[in-house]
C-alpha cells in the first residue's frame, strides 16, 4: 500500500508547524500561537512568551511584547 505523499504533506501542515525560534517542525498547539504576528514558538521556546490574563488570556512573543 502506498501513500501519497501529496496528501500526507496537506495533513501535516494542519498538526504541524516550524518554531520560529528554532527552526523545528514541532506538533501545532494554538496556545503558542502570538496574537499580534501569528508567529508559532514550540514548547522549548516558549520562555519568549509573555501571558497576559484579562477577560481572555493573550499571549505575544518577546518583538511583540515591545509594542504594547
């Protein structure tokens, strides 16, 4: 039996993304998503996130964080 590897790429790419940070396809968690650029950091990164808990919890990366 063989796969197409088409297909096998398109069901990837929803369960997984590349840190921006390191550069390593890691499994996608919309936790560690940026708010402001969408960028995604994976779990070993995240020491760049900043958590702010409001009415909803936002999370923006360390570039991001400057603005605000």
């Amino acid at each position: 039996m063989e796969f197409d590897k088409y297909l096998l790429n398109y069901i990837l790419s929803f369960i997984s993304k590349d840190c921006r940070r390191c550069k390593q396809l890691k499994y996608f968690n919309k936790d560690n998503v940026c708010c402001i650029c969408k960028d995604f950091f994976c779990n070993e990164c995240l020491n760049e996130f900043t958590y702010y808990y409001g009415f909803t919890k936002s999370s923006y990366c360390s570039l991001c964080n400057m603005i605000i």
